[in-house]
C-alpha cells in the first residue's frame, strides 16, 4: 500500500489530514475526527502496522535533521541513525504540528531534509517546508518521489525515497 496521496488531500479547504504510524497516532487522529466537525483524511502504509513508538526523535550534535512525513518516517529514521544526525517524525500534515521538545531541535539546526513518501511539487513536503522556515533560520530542503509517474513496477519505480537514497543526497550536500 501506498500513503502517496495526502498531498491531495491537503488542497481542499477544511480537511484535516493525518499520517498516522503508530496506534496512538491512529487513536488520536480518531477522537479528532468525532470530536469535531471537520473531516479528516488518514493517509496509511502497511509498514506501520508494526510500528509501536510515537515521534521517533532524536538529538544528536548534527546540524542536519531529517523530518520525515508518512512513509519517508521510516526511511528518514533508518537514515538520521546512519548519518548520526537528527530526527523528527511528524504525523498532522493539515494544519501543520510538530510537538514542542522538536522545535528547539529545528531551532539548532542548520539544514532540515523533509523526507516525504509523495511528490515534493507542489506536495506536503514543500508546504511543510514553507511553514517552517517562516518560523526557523535553517534552509528546508524537500525530498518525495522523482517528478515521474508512482508506481512499483520494473518501468516505473519511483517510490519514497529510500535509506540509501537519503543517505546519498544528504552526503552530496556535505560535499
């Protein structure tokens, strides 16, 4: 399964949208929902039904930090472990939200890498990015599929970018 259309989702007015990873997240997006009145779009992927922690985060002494937004949460974690550099995960998409122990780390950090499992055009990851630095000093730099068709066959794979990939791009930035 693909979590690749939340950044559809995030066009319309009034919708919330959420990238839920964990059954807090899951529990949390669900007492959202019939608390209020707005609807809300959750965007899933199969590789977090084994997934128990919420905000995975991490500080290290890296100026670099990856967030990571729906399916790229994984892919950036494995990634900040290999680089030993920084970690948010984020899971409200619309409106934007981050918890408050991840903003001092932004705050310290020179460049911000949104990891994002959807196209970065005009997507959730160059939105998020907008948000951001009109709060932040660090240069925000999104990262989603490549500007080609999604899809997961030999022709056409073009899916989240993967530990290797993330790793890659965040090295020719150091260079």
């Amino acid at each position: 399964a693909s979590n690749s259309h939340h950044s559809v989702a995030m066009r319309f007015p009034g919708i919330k949208v959420y990238a839920p990873m964990c059954p807090e997240e899951w529990t949390e997006c669900w007492n959202d929902f019939m608390n209020g009145d707005d609807p809300v779009y959750c965007s899933e992927r199969r590789k977090s039904y084994d997934w128990t922690q919420r905000e995975l985060w991490g500080e290290s002494h890296s100026k670099t930090t990856i967030l990571g937004i729906a399916g790229g949460r994984l892919n950036g974690y494995e990634a900040a472990r290999k680089l030993n550099c920084n970690y948010i995960s984020a899971f409200k998409l619309k409106p934007f939200s981050i918890i408050d122990s991840c903003k001092d780390i932004l705050s310290k950090s020179d460049r911000v890498i949104i990891v994002d499992s959807d196209y970065t055009i005009c997507g959730a990851s160059e939105h998020i990015a907008t948000i951001l630095s009109n709060q932040f000093s660090a240069k925000f730099i999104p990262m989603g599929l490549d500007d080609k068709t999604a899809g997961f066959s030999k022709l056409c794979d073009n899916l989240t970018p993967s530990v290797d990939k993330i790793v890659e791009f965040i090295n020719y930035l150091d260079s």
